[in-house]
C-alpha cells in the first residue's frame, strides 16, 4: 500500500472509532522540545486531573485516597503535586484483578476501548481504555518515529507473536493490512524460514522495523550468519518494544540493518511510558505518563521499581501502578534537545528464547499466548510454566466457582498448540500461586530454578 494512502486510511479508521490521535499527535508535537519547567507544569496538570477525577468518581480510590483529600484540593504547583504523587500507595496487579469492579469509574464516561496485558507476568487482565488514552500512545509512537525520518503509513516489518487460532490470524492479517505492515511472527523464526522472511521484507520495501528485541536480535543474528545483507533494505531505525532491549541486543541490530535501535518503554496498564531518541537515550513521556522509580539512587547506581501511570486513563484508572519492572533514573539533560527526564536502564522479564522440554526452542513471549482468550473474564487469576524432571507442570490460580473442566481442557488443547503435541503436560489447580525468588515476574520457570513445593495443591484435575 502506498504511504500516502495508508496515511489517510489510517486517521480516517481513528475518526471512525472516536480515537483523538490526530489532536493527540498535534499536542506531542507541539511539546517536544518544550523546557523541562513546562514539561513538568503540564504533566503535574493533568496527574492532578486525574487523582481529583479518581477521588470522587472511582470506588477504589475514593476509600484509598481518603487521607490525602485536603492535599487534592490545595495542591496547585508541579512541586505540590509531586509531593502528593509520592506519598500516594501504590497498586499492585493482585489488587487490581481481586477487586476489579473497585477500579472501574461510577457514571457515564467517554467512549473506551477493551485493552488487555500480555499475561507475562503471570497474571492477565483485561480493562476498558480510554479512547483519549488509546490516541495518544498511538501518537507518542508516532513522534518517536518521526524523530528517526519515519511516518505514519510508511510500511514496516512487524517482529511480534502471532496467535494460532484462525479467528485470531483473520484479524491480525486485517490489522497488518491496515497499518501497512507485514508480520515475521516471533514464534516462526529459525534457519529454515530465513529465506522465506528474508524474501517478505524485499518484496514488501519496509521503512522501519518494530518488535521484540528478542525477535529481531535472532533474526538479525541469522541474517548475518547466512549472508544476507539487511543494508539493502535501506530501513530509518529499528523501534524495539515488549521486552528490555539489551546493550548487545542494539550492537547486533545496529551493525547489521545500519539502523539506529531506539526503544519504545510501555504498557497496556501504563500506557506508552518512555521512549527512545536519536542521542540513545530513554526519555519518559511526560504528556501522558508518570513513570516514578520507587528507591533508586542515581549516585550510587541502584535501580528500583517502575512505578506508572497513564495520566489520561478514567474508566478504569491505574495510578502509581507497581508493574514489577526494574528502572534507574538518569540525570542531566540529552544531547538530542528533548528536556524530558531520562531513565538509565529497565528491566523487565527477560526475552532470552525458551528451550521446552520436548527439544523444542520458543520465543520467551510464547507462554502469554496461551492464555489471551482468558483474559476477560478472570477465571484463570495467575498461571506459571514450570519444568521438572518428568516434564512440564503448568500451575493455575483459578476462579473455583467459574473455572470449569472445559476451560481446563481450552487451556490444554492452547498449551499442546503453543508448545506441541509430544509435551508432556500436567496441569495443578491451586489456591493461590507463589512467588518464586528472583523470579516473581516469570511465567516460564525452567528446570534449574527448581520446582515450588511450597505451593498448597487443593485439587488436580
């Protein structure tokens, strides 16, 4: 599709579905290069908006920020409110999936899009977002992309997951058409498919690359290894998302498509929280994000948690969400003229490829998968893949008075898919899931880290 016609078809679907991304993308452009005083004026307005809206009108938060009214009201610096912001308690996903009606706002609210987490961490939930929300990660992915020469329209290579339900490839074909990309699935990579990808990306003439780092390092990795010259492509940048992108991960990327590797930081719960520049530094978006680091030191070097929070997000609010990521903040200001402040590092899960019991090697993204048709309706509230010797145990935390022995064989009949006819899969409903040392954030937990017998087994099925 030609860009020009991708472009218009693009905003014209957005202004169908009631998306603001082209006031949105008209707002992010106007403030990045804005001074740092005014960056922060403007995101301490609109986290005020959004702490004050859910005081009075969200369940959750009018228990919780009870204490803290008074403040609410006479807050009216950026100083005023950051003060405000960090004494504020956190939220964890936990309480987020056990009270999910709490986070929900009373009255009429805008129109809302159904989002969903990927599941990673163990733990998947579904929420209504805002369509202001919606636009503006679209936009602040939009602008990234112009500060590296790309635009909206320009075809690009999606290195992503892609589920195996036909339902689920109709759609995903539609969504690729529409954004003007062509897919390599993260979960179809390997020497014999690389002529195959190899062949897609000349044919389809992509401008850019966007994925998970994982998937495009082991490409480029391949690519290398066979010859194949990714310079021909002639792409802008390579925009990594999903995952932490290495330091080894970006040398490979880099000395391979001659591309610069910028990331792109966010969240279904957080929104699009941080993002690359051209100088290789990671700034976050403070138009729409408050991205906090809870205990980091930027003297010492100690990282902390990512704390965040889509300041536009109103019917089903998440602030001062704890994500589970590790960050560290950054000093100073970027050589590229942004005056956003700067993380220094994140890491999340690692996007280090699986290799199953069975032989088989899977991208580190695969075990979501298994649970998306799951994520609506709460049934399953945590779930871990755990090797042992005899094989594969997968561990479910349930919803005992809606979890039935159907939904434990949908769960079988997506692993086997997943990860193969020849697994051999046990299946342990429990109580509740534990959380593993070192490892809280994980889904898949191989062999060596043991399997957790500490965990009460109510019932196996």
């Amino acid at each position: 599709m030609h860009p020009r016609l991708a472009r218009t078809l693009y905003f014209g679907l957005q202004r169908l579905r009631r998306e603001p991304v082209s006031e949105a993308l008209a707002d992010v452009r106007r403030t990045e290069f804005l001074g740092r005083d005014e960056l922060l004026a403007l995101q301490a307005e609109r986290q005020l908006a959004q702490l004050r809206f859910a005081a009075r009108r969200v369940p959750y938060y009018r228990e919780t920020y009870a204490p803290f009214l008074g403040d609410l009201e006479r807050a009216r610096t950026p100083n005023d409110v950051a003060a405000l912001v960090r004494r504020l308690p956190t939220v964890a996903k936990g309480a987020v999936v056990e009270q999910r009606r709490r986070f929900r706002a009373e009255g009429r609210i805008g129109p809302t899009y159904p989002d969903r987490t990927s599941g990673s961490s163990g733990t998947p939930l579904a929420f209504p977002c805002d369509q202001t929300a919606w636009a503006y990660r679209h936009a602040l992915t939009w602008r990234t992309l112009e500060a590296f020469g790309a635009r909206v329209g320009d075809p690009y290579g999606y290195f992503f997951g892609l589920h195996w339900s036909r339902r689920g490839r109709f759609q995903v074909r539609l969504r690729d058409w529409l954004f003007n990309r062509t897919r390599i699935s993260a979960f179809d990579l390997g020497p014999s498919n690389l002529e195959r990808h190899w062949r897609q990306l000349r044919r389809f003439g992509p401008r850019y690359f966007l994925g998970y780092p994982s998937a495009l390092a082991e490409f480029c990795a391949l690519a290398a290894q066979r010859g194949y010259d990714l310079e021909d492509l002639h792409l802008k940048a390579v925009m990594t998302t999903g995952e932490p992108l290495r330091a080894q991960q970006r040398t490979l990327i880099e000395s391979t498509t001659g591309a610069p590797c910028a990331n792109l930081y966010g969240s279904a719960e957080g929104g699009l929280g941080a993002f690359g520049c051209p100088a290789g530094s990671l700034h976050v978006a403070v138009e729409a994000s408050w991205l906090d680091v809870a205990d980091s030191d930027s003297e010492t070097g100690d990282g902390g948690e990512a704390i965040v929070t889509d300041l536009f997000l109103r019917a089903f609010p998440l602030i001062r969400y704890a994500i589970g990521d590790g960050a560290r903040r950054r000093d100073g200001i970027c050589p590229c003229g942004r005056a956003h402040p700067m993380i220094a590092d994140l890491e999340g899960r690692s996007g280090k490829p699986i290799q199953l019991p069975n032989g088989r090697r899977v991208n580190a993204n695969l075990p979501s998968y298994v649970f998306k048709p799951f994520a609506d309706g709460a049934v399953i509230r945590r779930y871990r893949f755990v090797e042992t010797p005899k094989g594969l145990t997968l561990l479910l935390a349930v919803d005992r008075n809606s979890f039935t022995g159907e939904h434990l064989a949908q769960v079988r009949q997506e692993t086997h898919r997943a990860f193969g006819d020849d697994l051999d899969l046990e299946v342990e409903i429990l109580d509740t899931l534990p959380t593993l040392p070192n490892a809280k954030h994980r889904d898949y937990v191989p062999l060596d880290r043991g399997h957790p017998q500490e965990a009460p087994v109510r019932n196996n099925r």
